[in-house]
C-alpha cells in the first residue's frame, strides 16, 4: 500500500534532475569522506532506477565509476586530498 501511493504521490525523481543534485553536491561541513562518498553513490543508484531506458541505464552504469571518481575529487573540501 505504502509503496503505490509514493509511487502515485511521490515526487518524480529523473535522471536529469537526479544529475544536477549529482554534479552540485560537494563535501559538507563536519561530513566525513566516507559519508560523502555513500551520498554520491546513493545519487548515482538512483539515477541508474530513474532510467527510462534500458539503453539509458547501461550508459549510467558505465561511466559509473568516472563519474563518482571526479564529482568526488571535484566536491572535497581539503585541497590535500583533492590532489
């Protein structure tokens, strides 16, 4: 019952709006590297589920790990990791 109406009511997350929450997130105050890194892959599961297409979502999965590895040197705070 509880999962037809989030899918009735729920708000419609998007690969596109799913991407922009991706590419805009950085590190946090006070978040560790590992709780910043499961936000990014957890951004990035859900644009795999968001897919409207097989094609869509193969493509997602393959630029995976190129994507987690740049938003997340892209989004850490300290310049010392980054490089």
């Amino acid at each position: 019952m509880v999962a037809l109406l989030k899918l009735r009511f729920a708000p419609h997350e998007t690969v596109h709006s799913l991407s922009i929450e991706f590419h805009v997130r950085v590190q946090l105050n006070g978040e560790t590297l590992a709780e910043y890194s499961r936000v990014l892959m957890g951004l990035r599961n859900r644009m795999e589920k968001a897919a409207a297409s097989e094609t869509e979502h193969r493509a997602l999965a393959l630029l995976r790990d190129t994507a987690l590895k740049y938003q997340f040197i892209e989004g850490v705070q300290e310049q010392s990791v980054r490089q």
